[in-house]
C-alpha cells in the first residue's frame, strides 16, 4: 500500500487544473458537448481500469468531475496523483 503523502507534496505534485478538496483532489472537465463527456468518461475508465485504480466521476452537461483518492491509505498518494496526470492526457 501507498503512502498518504503530506500537505507539501500534494501541492507540489498536482497535475495541471486538479486542486485539493480534503483527502482527494479534483478536477471538472468542460466540454461543449455530452457525448463528448461521455466519451471522455470512457476513456478514464479504460486508463482506470489498466491501473487498478478507480476515480468518482460525476457527469454533468458540458462538465465531467473526476475525484482520486486512495481509500486503503484514507487519504491523497503518489497513485492519485500519477492518474490525475494520465487523466490530463486524455482530455
């Protein structure tokens, strides 16, 4: 299991538009169409699954919210962070 990191690193390590909301750290995607998000959703969930690591995802109109944290750990690690990065990639 991973290591909760501290306040220090977490900040440091925040992929582009993700911040801090407690013990996870979250992002809200914008997109002018729905299918657009839920095409984006899909993808997530196949970079999710290939790391065995699994965000909540909130789907909106125009906006998908994609939360990590790492519930064996209760609160922010390196994996949460590493997928935050790798979710970055398929926007």
């Amino acid at each position: 299991m991973s290591d909760v990191l501290s306040d220090e690193e977490v900040e440091r390590g925040l992929p582009d538009g993700w911040e801090r909301d407690g013990d996870e750290i979250v992002r809200v995607y914008e997109f002018d169409d729905y299918l657009d998000g839920i095409s984006f959703v899909a993808n997530v969930g196949e970079v999710a699954e290939e790391e065995f690591h699994h965000p909540e995802i909130r789907i909106g109109y125009g906006e998908v919210e994609v939360r990590f944290t790492t519930h064996e750990a209760d609160g922010i690690t390196d994996s949460d962070l590493r997928l935050a990065d790798l979710v970055n990639d398929e926007y």
